[in-house]
C-alpha cells in the first residue's frame, strides 16, 4: 500500500532517560530517564478542525467496555495503592513486552506481525555531551523504509478517552480525558490490555520533568518579570486540582503524573485534528536538523485498520538512533510548560512585548509624549485579520522594514497546547491572541508596530528605537539572569528560561538598534 505523508509541524517530548551529565539545561532524552531537561517524542499536526471525540471506531468501543461493562474490577484496583505501582522491570524489559504487543496489534491488523521493519532497540546514546537513552536501529535501512508501524487501533485517541471517561467525557479538557485513561488502566495492572504500553510510560512524576512536580515553586521563581509565564504555571496546576475534584478516586498527585505524562506525549493529526498517543513512537528523540525519520499513514480497508509508519527520510546504518523533530520554529515557551527542555539560543524564541494592544498604546503615549494614542491601530496592522482555519490563537509578525509583498508570519501564541480549541463550522475563525510578542530574529508583532508608528508619526527609526527600549526595560525587569544556577532540575529550568527570554530581548534590541 501506498505511504501517504502527514504533513505537520512537529513539537513535543515524551522520551527522557539518561544521566545527569550534559549541559546544564538542555538535554535531549528518552522515555526511562529519571532526571534531566527533557526533550522527547510528542508529535503536533495542526488543523482547522477537531471534533473527534464525537466519534469512535470499532476497536475503541472495545477498549473502552471494560469502563462501563465491569465496575467492580475498576473499583477494586483502586483500592489498592499496589495496583497503581509502575513496572520494576528494566526499560530493556519494557520495550520487549512493547515490541511483542505491537507485533500482536499488526497482526490482527495486517496479518503480518511484523511491526518493526527492521529490528529496534533501546539503549544509552550520546547527544551532544550527553549520554540519553535513545531508540535505534540494529540493522542498516535505506531512506524510505518503514522501520515501525502502529496500527490506529493500538493507538489512544481523543474519541475513546472522552468516551472512556463516562457521563461528563465530552466536557472534560482533553488532556483530562487522556490522563483519566491512562490512570484507568495503570490501576488494573496486568488486567490492562494497555499494560505493555502504560509500563514504558515514565513512572514517577518526577521522571516526567514536568513543572507539575512543583508549580507553585516554579511559579514563585517567575512572578518577577515573568508574571504572564507564572500565570501559565498556575493554569495548568490548576487544571490537576479540577480533575482530582471531578474524579476522587485518584489523588491530585496521580492526576498530575498522568497530566503531565499526557501533554509530553501527546501529537495531533493534520487531518481531522484528532490527538493521539502512540505507542513506541513517543519514545523517539529530538534531532531537530538532525532528523532521520518522520510519520506517513497508511490507509487500509477496515474500520480502525490503517497504520501510522516510522518512515526514515535518508539512510540509517546500524546502531543509529532514530531522530524526530518536534518543530524547529517553536518557541521555548512551550518546551518549557509541557515538557520540561529547552533550546539555547534559538533564532526562533520569543518574548512578550505587551500582554494586549492597550498596553502598548498606553506606553507609547508616555514613551512619546503623544496623546490618546490608540489601540485601534492594531486592527489595520497587516495580518491583524483572523484567518478561517486557525485553530489556535496566532499572533502576526513581520520584520520592521519588511517590504509589502513580505508574506505574514502567523506563530501559534504560546501556552495554549492544552486548551480545547474554540473550533466550530469552517466559517469560523479564532481571534488573535491578546499578546504582542517580539522574535528573536526581530520579527515584531504587527499590532505593536502599527501602535507604535502611529504614536511616532510613522517614523520607522523611532518606532525602531521604541522597541528597543522597551527591550531594555523588560531586561531590567528580569534582574540577574547570570547568577547562580537553580538547586534542582525545576528551579534550574525556571531559571535557563528567563535567561532565554533575557537573550531574545537582548538580542532583539541589539539588532534593532544597529539598524
């Protein structure tokens, strides 16, 4: 059968295992390692639409009866704190009982029980100057071949954990939803079907490396200067304490390991927007540039029956490891909120500017001396327009000297990943994002320079010198960025990334400046 592309951008984690050695806050991990800054294996495609969870397949209904058709087995698992207990076998363990179960899945699927195209293992590999634990090939494989396949129906999507979930599925936030299912099915142990799955999952919330472990002192650590960044921390803590209040019988601090477990894995098909979780694919690690593979689909005939393919896109020779990217234009933004790693120094990083257009009117007019400068500039700003098929919140940007015929960058505005989208008929569109953000590559947000030329009387070398000022005051703002490093991995993350947003700042104004 033919392979046929899923186009997407990629981003996300789901992989971490290693040793403490590295650098100090970037680490490109596997799915096992207890410590570290963690960059792993989630996969986000995005599409104008999502309404999944109003449907389910064959195979999902299947999966999901053991929810409705046996109570008491459900509640009895929960009884028992050592019916919630990870695995103690080794991850070598782990991915063998995977590897057996993907083989059995492809079996009833294709036939064939042959998942892997060519044999994978896991196992330490060196990334930069660290040591993670990685998935690799243990035989040569030409460009194009499929070295794993996953049928649909081995996956979890959005549609079988809302159902799943019970009265009440369709209205949870999907990552609930998710982590509901995974919660489930850890509690049954052995009984699982999703056993070989669930084990390779990490098993403590502190392996996840997720701010959830500590979001209040994550958060503390933010609210000078990044209060906007602190506000995002207290969100997504506070979505643990709505779940564990809806579902009482796990406590808050198993809600998070399965939040955090969720949005670090967690990828998104371009087609039909559904989100899935699959199996020995989120235990991939991030090449960025570096990247050997990527997803096809396959479509088979058969409800639940077509297959999502490991392709590699150029030759990998045995003991390689395979390399996904999760999106090399992503802002560290969210690396740091859902999956704990962050990437030094990229071209692609971010800062906010203003939190809404009236904050940046109201400074332009003491900045300038001007008076009643308006915010309604933003709205003539070039792609200040929503556009259909926006499933997320965008935010416009566009160098400062851009000539007219320069096509918009529309960036999906950070910290948004876990949020049911506001999708409805293909006539609507989703706003703009309230914040006014800035690039570090000087690609500022279009609103904020329509303000700011305005209040400047179109004057681009004050509009210039305006950004860059106010590139000097958020510096100040964030106080010593060079100081003594964090005591412990979240303090240390919480602590690279205001120095990152310290270096898209410093580097924005310098530009601009020598413009």
């Amino acid at each position: 059968m033919p392979l046929v592309g899923c186009g997407g951008v990629v981003v996300g984690s789901g992989s971490r295992s290693g040793s403490r050695s590295g650098s100090r806050y970037l680490r490109h991990c596997c799915s096992h390692r207890p410590i570290g800054i963690r960059q792993g294996a989630s996969v986000f495609w995005f599409s104008s639409s999502s309404k999944s969870h109003k449907r389910r397949s064959r195979s999902q209904r299947r999966a999901a009866a053991p929810f409705y058709d046996n109570n008491e087995q459900y509640a009895s698992a929960n009884e028992t704190e050592a019916s919630l207990s990870p695995s103690s076998a080794s991850i070598e363990a782990r991915w063998s009982d995977l590897h057996v179960w993907l083989n059995d899945a492809d079996e009833r699927h294709k036939g064939l029980g042959r998942a892997f195209g060519v044999p994978l293992a896991v196992e330490d590999c060196a990334m930069g100057d660290a040591t993670v634990r990685g998935v690799t090939a243990q035989a040569d494989a030409a460009a194009n071949t499929s070295l794993l396949s996953v049928p649909f129906a081995a996956t979890i999507d959005e549609a079988g954990a809302r159902a799943a979930y019970g009265p009440g599925g369709d209205s949870v936030p999907w990552p609930v939803a998710f982590a509901h299912f995974l919660l489930v099915e850890r509690a049954r142990g052995r009984q699982s079907e999703w056993a070989p799955y669930v084990d390779t999952l990490h098993p403590q919330l502190e392996d996840v490396g997720s701010v959830l472990a500590d979001a209040e002192g994550v958060a503390t650590l933010l609210d000078d200067g990044l209060a906007y960044a602190a506000r995002a921390v207290r969100e997504l803590d506070e979505l643990v304490y709505d779940a564990a209040r809806r579902d009482t019988r796990f406590d808050a601090d198993a809600w998070r390991w399965a939040i955090a477990s969720v949005l670090s894995r967690t990828l998104r098909t371009r087609a039909g927007g559904a989100r899935l979780m699959i199996p020995a694919v989120d235990m991939l690690n991030h090449g960025g540039a570096a990247k050997n593979i990527a997803l096809a689909k396959e479509r088979r005939e058969g409800e639940g029956n077509d297959i999502i393919h490991v392709v590699a896109t150029s030759s990998i020779a045995k003991g390689d490891q395979l390399l996904f990217t999760y999106g090399d234009t992503r802002a560290n933004d969210d690396f740091f909120l859902y999956y704990g790693f962050l990437l030094p120094n990229a071209s692609h990083d971010i800062a906010r500017l203003w939190d809404d257009v009236h904050a940046c009117a109201a400074w332009a007019e003491r900045y300038f001396g001007a008076s009643a400068v308006s915010a309604e500039a933003a709205s003539c700003a070039r792609g200040a327009t929503p556009q259909v098929g926006d499933a997320v919140p965008r935010v416009p940007l566009l160098p400062l000297d851009a000539p007219p015929d320069m096509e918009v960058d529309r960036i999906q505005a950070p910290f948004r990943l876990h949020f049911d989208e506001a999708i409805g008929d293909a006539a609507d569109v989703v706003p703009l994002a309230d914040e006014l953000l800035v690039r570090a590559d000087a690609c500022v947000d279009t609103r904020a320079s329509a303000i700011l030329s305005t209040a400047a009387g179109g004057n681009a070398h004050a509009v210039s010198g305006a950004i860059a000022a106010r590139c000097d005051e958020l510096l100040a703002s964030l106080g010593d960025v060079h100081g003594r490093p964090g005591t412990s991995h979240l303090s240390e993350l919480a602590t690279s990334f205001r120095r990152e947003k310290a270096r898209v700042l410093s580097r924005v104004r310098d530009t601009l400046r020598g413009m």
